[in-house]
C-alpha cells in the first residue's frame, strides 16, 4: 500500500524527538537583541521598574539563533547546571551593574551542563522567546531578583572562546570598561616610591 508523501511527513514530524534547536540556526550578537535605535541602558542593582516596561528586539521571536555569552547559574547541583542566565560580560548581575532585560537571557539547556566555573564563557542554541521573566539568583552579595527579557528553553550549550573586546552598541557604556581595561592608553599603574611592590 503507497502512502501519499504528505502523510508520511507527517507522521515522521510525530514520530521524531521533540528539540528546541532546528537545523540551522542564525548567529546573533548582544546588540541585535536590543530593540531598534535601543541602548543598553545598564541599571544599578535595584528592583525593575514598572514605569515603563522594558523593550525587546520581538522580531527574533521564535527564531533558532546561537548566542555566546557568560553563564552566571540559577538552579543548580554540584556541577551540574539546569537553567541558567546568559550575559553580555563577566560580573554582570552579581556585585556590578545588572544589565536591562534586553541583555539577560534565561536558558534551559537540554541536558544538564557540567560548570567549571561562574560567568564560564558558552555558546547556546536555541529558540529564542521574547518575555519579560524573573529570576531570584544566590550570588556573592546575597540574593538578587534578575529580569530576563528573553528565554531559551531545551537549549545546547557548549563552552566557547569570548573576546569582550567585541564591538557592540554597548561600547563605551560599559560599567565594566575599567575591569577590561584598568590603565587607558598612556597611563600606568601609580606605583610609589617606597611602596611595597617596589625593589630596594
């Protein structure tokens, strides 16, 4: 008995396991997840305000894109990873500026992720969903309450090789400009003296 293609397709689109990661996938950098003619607007760490809420680039919505980034953990075991949140640099949500909702992504990675370290560089893939989400993180401080403007959700993850000297919108507005680059060109670290780094 023939059964007409359609129907076969079907039935394979049934039969094969469900994953949140298509066949290919756009590469997409931190600027493109801000809205168009948006800024970063980095916030000191207080509760999101409600005044006006925050926009996001909707027109990746459901979109599979692969995005690198920091890994910063929200629920996890030993090693072992189970969602996470993804931002544009190091430090970002624990004692430093938290960056607006445009710039945190909340991830759910398919398979639970080994961690070797917090704000560990990784590439995720996946597909992307605009929506304002918080999430109450345990980090250095103490307890903190991030807002995601974007979730991935049955994600892969794999560690990655991050450069943050990669221009973006963000450049120059950096609250971290001073981690990346301690001694702007021309300057040097004050060293005086009789100091105790100094050789007698």
């Amino acid at each position: 008995m023939n059964m007409p293609i359609w129907l076969s397709a079907a039935i394979l689109a049934t039969l094969l396991p469900a994953s949140g990661v298509a066949a290919e996938s756009l590469r997409v950098g931190w600027s493109d997840l801000l809205p168009a003619g948006g800024s970063p607007g980095w916030r000191k760490m207080s509760p999101a305000s409600t005044a006006t809420p925050p926009a996001l680039a909707t027109e990746l919505g459901g979109k599979t894109v692969e995005l690198s980034g920091y890994l910063l953990p929200a629920d996890r075991e030993g090693e072992l990873v189970y969602s996470f949140m993804l931002v544009p640099r190091r430090g970002a949500c624990s004692h430093m500026t938290q960056p607006p909702p445009a710039q945190i992504v909340r991830v759910v990675p398919e398979r639970p992720y080994r961690l070797s370290m917090n704000y560990e560089p990784v590439s995720v893939t996946g597909r992307l969903t605009p929506g304002l989400e918080k999430t109450q993180l345990f980090i250095l401080d103490g307890p903190a309450v991030v807002e995601s403007g974007y979730t991935i959700r049955l994600a892969q993850v794999a560690p990655a090789a991050i450069s943050d000297a990669t221009p973006s919108r963000a450049e120059g507005r950096s609250p971290w400009s001073f981690i990346d680059n301690p001694h702007p060109a021309g300057t040097q670290a004050a060293d005086p003296a009789g100091s105790l780094s100094s050789t007698r």
